[in-house]
C-alpha cells in the first residue's frame, strides 16, 4: 500500500489487497473510494473482496469505477460530490493512482486554480499538466503538442509488447522506442495452468516490468485513454500527450468476469476458482487436492478467449490427479463448453476424446455459463443447439473452473483502430492496420483469425518488427504471418498434446514427426512445456532472440 496525501481530505493508491484495508484503517482513514473496474488485470482482488474487509474494520466503502482514461466530467462531479457526503479523511485507490488524482483534478476545477491542483498533485507523485491543460482547454484534451514523443510506441508490455520491442532493438539499434503499460509486474500467463496443476509455483511466472524493458527502450508506466491516429497520438490517463512515427498495438485482452452474474462475487471461495488468475491458479490447485468426491464443472465461454485448450487442460490435468489420488470415480466431471467442438483442429481430437473417456468426463457442447450462486454452488447455463430453443439448465457443483468470457479492452473498442467486433483491425499477413498505415498490431487483441497464444505472438513479434523496419527504410512489408499458434494439450502429468496450426486448421508443426507427433500424446511435449519453454520466453523471446521464430520473407513490390 502507497498512500499519496493530496489533501488534508483525500489520499490516493495504486491497487491495494484485501490485507491492506486493516492498516488504511490505522492510518486514521474513514472511507475508501474505489476507482476501478472489476477485472481489469489478471493480479486484481475484486472490490467485493476489499469492501468485506472494509466492513469489518469499520470504513465506508464505495465503488465509483471509472474505464482507464475514461474520465468524463459527470464521474469527476460524482467523485466531487462523494467526497462532500464520505466522512473523511478518504482513501482513493486505482490501478496507479492516477484515476483518482484526474478525478480529484477536475472535481476541484471550480475552486481551485489550475496552478494549486498542479502543485497539490505533484506533491503527491502525480502529474496532472495534461489534466489542467484539459480544464483550461474547455475539457477537452488538445493533440497538437505533445508531453513526449518517439519514433517507436508501443502499447502493451506483455509477452508481444516486450517481444517486439527487444525485436525492434536488435533490429534497428538506436531507435528512440517506448513502451507503455501501467502494470508493475509482468506474468507469463501459459504457466498458470501448470500452477493450477500443482507443477509450478505461481511466484515463478511472475517478475518485475523494469527488469524485463530492453535496456535503451522507454517505459511509460501509464494507462492509454484514447489513440488519435490522425494526429499520430496517444492520450495517456491524466490526460497527456504522446507523439509516435509509427505506433505498435498489443495491449492484450479483458477478462470479462462481469459477463457472468454472480461470478466476481465468489471468485475463490465456494470452491469457485480459476487458472486465468494469477492469485486464483493456486486455489485451483488447493481444491484438486481437497476433492474427494462430488461434481467437478469446468466452463468454457464462447470464442475467442485467449489459449482455447486453457480450459480442457484444467479438466485434464485435476481429473489425472485425482486418477493417481484414486478419487476419480467418485467424482462426476463435466466439460461445460459453449462452443460445438472440444477442439477446434479436428486432427487433435482423437487424442483428446481418448483422455476424456478415460476419466469418464461428460462432455456438454453448447452450454455457456450466465450465472453462478456461489452460496448455494449452483452454475446456470444458456444451451444453444443447433435447431433447438434455447434453454437454461442449472448444475449443482463442488469445484467450478471457470473460464470467463474475454473481449477487447474498453479503449480499444472505442478507438478508431477498432473493427465493428472491437479488435485491431489488421491485415492478416503484414498485421499492418487496413486504414492507417504507420501502426500495426499483433498478440490477443488484432482480429487475424489466429488462436490467442504467447506462442502465436512469439512468431508475430519479429515479423512485425521486420515490417516497421521496412517501413522506415521506405519499403512495402517483406515478413508474412501464416496464422501460427501453438496450443500445448497437458493431457496428463507427464504427457501433452502438442496442437500447432495456422490460418484454415493447416498443421505447422515445429519438429519432425518422428520427434513429436503433435496428434498424440507426448513425454517429450511435456518436457518442452516443463522445463524449456519458460526459459525461452524468459530469456529468448523477451530478449529479442528469435528461436525458431524467424519471419517468413517475400520479395517487396
């Protein structure tokens, strides 16, 4: 917890815990504003869990979530007038902070100066120039200067924003790069199922942003509100300004746990978990072992989510430990999956219908989970067959792995960048936009109809360097994207189905098949998954090493 006073009457905080509500209460605060949505980072305790907390201590609590840059003057009159009602002093928390300092900003815009919100603010750590810019600008944000400006932006720092900017680096040294993104920490997400699975300990997919930036490159540690491509600018919270050349997109997907009534509300507990949670992945493993009877559900929304076998492998991986447990056949387990397939590559399916079988799990297509009453552990789903009226069921459950729906983030969706489904409209072989031709896109939130991988965007970052490159020295885009994804099955402790494909369902496998045979379970796989493939994201794919990832060349026109 890092409490910035801004005033005798409000501090502000980057996220908190659930933990940390005791000490704000301590520190002689008497209300907590909670400026964030539910669900936007994969690390983020809902405010459910932190108003419980408050509750016990003695605060009053209030959820005024603001979406990242989306600070309109009604939510900064709200936030005004829930300072005036909150006994105070008030505790106001974000992602960073910033959310609530831009709130506190334009509330005070009638009684304070400019100059004083500016010195009030930067006080406490915050910058908020572009916000009293904003207010002496009628409230809106002017483009046409810039706080900061580069050759390279590149928003997102996940596993394709670090990719493709050590890529960039190594490439083209000497270009003045940025990246930005707000989070502290970077995760690499694929190893969640293996926590989830009792194999990794989740410390281990987890470290710190700064030490994984290439060394020369930028780091803005700031949220994006809005893109303006015809002024070749970024609009950042607090409302400052970034100019680009050229601008590189792959912020990443948002877990859309609102999508499911009821579900943010007994995430981890009522033995409702899941892996696609950095703090929850540990609890998935915690209830496979506490299991000894019962019925298992595990959901799979609608697509696209981000690693569509995420989902069966959980299911695999808890039904194989309660195989070696000796508790499989008092536990009913059942695949609730809102799509027609188990797997989208039907050459993979033989392989992963035998594992069904022998863990005796039912299978339910067409089912997606609407709601979940974690009290009374019951799911409700919406079935949608083909030719039939849609109905709803409603299962009783002990352990729920969910799944939840994913969609692109909020200020993607509204930006100019975004097709009609609000994904980052690309060509789908340079991943260069269709409409403006100095940005370009890649990882989860493009809309190429590639799987969402780590392993997708590890082959997506150099082609895209390589294009941007091309494009400064003045040629058309030489690196091509075949649609490459890679899905590794965990089928077993031990074994997995290594599924590699790309545009059309094409098999592209990495290795011979006489090395792996991706159509059928592998030890060799697993060891790939175990033990090699996290160093190579480590130290490989974030550092600009492009194992067996080399783009694909035509010639230019």
């Amino acid at each position: 917890m890092d409490a910035k006073k801004i005033s005798e009457q409000i501090s502000v905080s980057p996220q908190i815990t659930a933990a940390d509500v005791k000490t704000i209460a301590a520190q002689g605060f008497r209300s907590i504003i909670c400026n964030r949505p539910d669900g936007e980072g994969p690390d983020q305790p809902s405010f459910d869990e932190i108003e419980a907390e408050a509750v016990k201590a003695g605060l009053t609590c209030r959820h005024m979530p603001v979406i990242s840059g989306k600070v309109t003057d009604e939510s900064a009159a709200e936030f005004g007038t829930a300072l005036m009602e909150l006994p105070g002093p008030v505790f106001a928390y974000c992602r960073t902070g910033t959310r609530s300092a831009t709130l506190w900003s334009l509330a005070q815009a009638a009684t304070m100066k400019p100059a004083e919100i500016l010195e009030a603010t930067q006080a406490a750590g915050y910058d908020m120039a572009g916000v009293v810019r904003r207010i002496v600008n009628g409230g809106k944000t002017p483009t046409d200067t810039a706080d900061a400006a580069f050759d390279v932006v590149i928003v997102g720092g996940g596993a394709a924003g670090i990719a493709v900017a050590a890529s960039l680096t190594s490439r083209k040294p000497g270009l003045d790069i940025a990246v930005i993104d707000p989070a502290g920490t970077h995760y690499y997400q694929p190893g969640w199922t293996m926590v989830g699975g009792g194999i990794f300990d989740a410390e281990t997919t987890a470290k710190t942003m700064g030490s994984l930036i290439p060394k020369g490159v930028h780091w803005i540690k700031s949220a994006v509100a809005a893109f303006e491509p015809k002024d070749d600018a970024v609009v950042l919270d607090g409302c400052r300004v970034v100019k680009y050349n050229r601008l590189i997109v792959c912020p990443g997907l948002k877990l859309n746990w609102h999508g499911v009534e009821g579900l943010v509300e007994t995430l981890g507990k009522n033995g409702v978990t899941s892996n696609y949670r950095y703090d929850l992945a540990p609890y998935t493993w915690e209830l496979v072992k506490g299991l000894k009877e019962g019925r298992a559900l595990f959901t799979q929304p609608p697509m696209p989510i981000k690693c569509a076998g995420a989902p069966q492998k959980a299911l695999y991986l808890s039904a194989n430990n309660w195989e070696r447990m000796g508790t499989l056949p008092q536990i009913d387990i059942e695949f609730m999956n809102a799509n027609p397939t188990l797997f989208g590559i039907k050459d993979y399916v033989p392989a992963l219908m035998d594992y069904i079988q022998r863990y005796n799990a039912k299978l339910n297509f067409h089912h997606n989970l609407i709601a979940v009453d974690g009290a009374a552990k019951t799911a409700t789903f919406e079935v949608t067959a083909p030719d039939t009226e849609t109905t709803t069921i409603t299962r009783e459950f002990d352990m729920m792995h969910v799944c939840p729906p994913q969609i692109a983030p909020d200020f993607i969706r509204v930006s100019p960048l975004a097709d009609a489904a609000g994904w980052v409209d690309v060509d789908q072989s340079t991943l260069r936009h269709k409409e403006f031709d100095n940005i370009w896109s890649l990882g989860d939130v493009m809309n190429a109809p590639n799987a969402k991988t780590a392993a997708a965007a590890r082959v997506q970052a150099p082609i895209v360097a390589e294009n941007v490159v091309d494009d400064i020295a003045g040629k058309s885009p030489t690196a091509i994207y075949n649609g490459y994804g890679s899905c590794p099955l965990t089928v077993e402790r031990g074994k997995i189905v290594l599924a590699e494909f790309g545009y059309g369902g094409t098999l592209l496998p990495t290795l011979p098949k006489w090395l792996i045979n991706g159509e059928r379970p592998s030890a060799l796989a697993w060891i790939l998954k175990e033990q090699i493939l996290p160093p190579v994201y480590w130290k490989a794919m974030l550092r600009g090493k492009e194992w067996l990832a080399k783009p694909e060349k035509v010639s230019a026109k």
